[in-house]
C-alpha cells in the first residue's frame, strides 16, 4: 500500500526550523544531511548548497530544507495537515509568538490555520477530533 515517505518545505534558517516543528508542533529532532550546490542544481535547478534538518516520529517525517535567500514562490492553496494532540495548544503558542493564524468557523467544526516563520501554510488537527472521524476512510 503507498504511503507518503516524507514531506519537504523551504525555511530560511534552522533556528525557526527548531522552534516550529519541534518546539510548536512537537516533532522530534531525527537528524540532517547535507545538499551538494550540484545536488540542489541536479534536482531543483538552485544554485545553492543546502543543509536538510528533518524531524517527525515513527509515521511522519518532515524535510527542512535551509536557505536564505528569498523569496520562494508559493502556490495559496499548498499546505501541509498536521494532527496535533492539542490544536488549540499549537494555536496559543503561534499566537504567543505572532505567527499567521486563523480559526475558520465549519458548520460542525472549526479548522485552524497557521503559518511558519517563513509563511508555508499548515493545517492543524487534533487527532481524534470530529471533523477527522468525520472524514475517515475506515468507517
């Protein structure tokens, strides 16, 4: 059966990386690698080397590639859906930090939005919330 392998998104410096996605969403440190200006031309056509931090758990890993130079494009509708244990909680620490978010009010649920320091957008669920027995696939 597919799954997904891991998913990768820009950030302009490790030290937001760290206190996004282990700090506010909670995912561990796994480790990192390194991109070869070759490797990053090769692949994604950036004249750049790139460091590669990833973090994640046992079902999900996340790439952060580094590199500050500004700005990527960004398509508004790409984002990436986190279940969280506590929405509400990741939702209080971006606020506390002033990062992009909004609540939006759905007839049986609410869904939260957020954004990194670098503006790629995420989605924000609580496992075991309504609106993901809501949409399961293994009713």
């Amino acid at each position: 059966m597919p799954r997904i392998n891991h998913v990768a998104v820009w950030n302009s410096n490790e030290k937001n990386a760290y206190l996004f996605y282990r700090d506010i969403i909670g995912f561990e440190y796994l480790y990192e690698f390194h991109a070869t200006k070759k490797v990053v031309e090769d692949i994604f056509a950036l004249k750049q080397p790139m460091n590669i931090l990833v973090f994640g758990n046992k079902e999900t890993k996340i790439e952060i590639f580094i590199n500050d130079i500004k700005p990527y494009p960004r398509h508004p509708v790409n984002h990436i859906c986190f279940e969280v244990e506590d929405a509400l909680a990741v939702y209080r620490k971006t606020e506390k930090m002033g990062l992009p978010r909004k609540i939006i009010k759905r007839e049986r649920h609410e869904i939260i939005f957020i954004k990194d320091f670098d503006g790629n957008l995420f989605e924000i669920k609580s496992i075991g919330s309504e609106e993901i027995k809501e949409h399961s696939f293994a009713k």
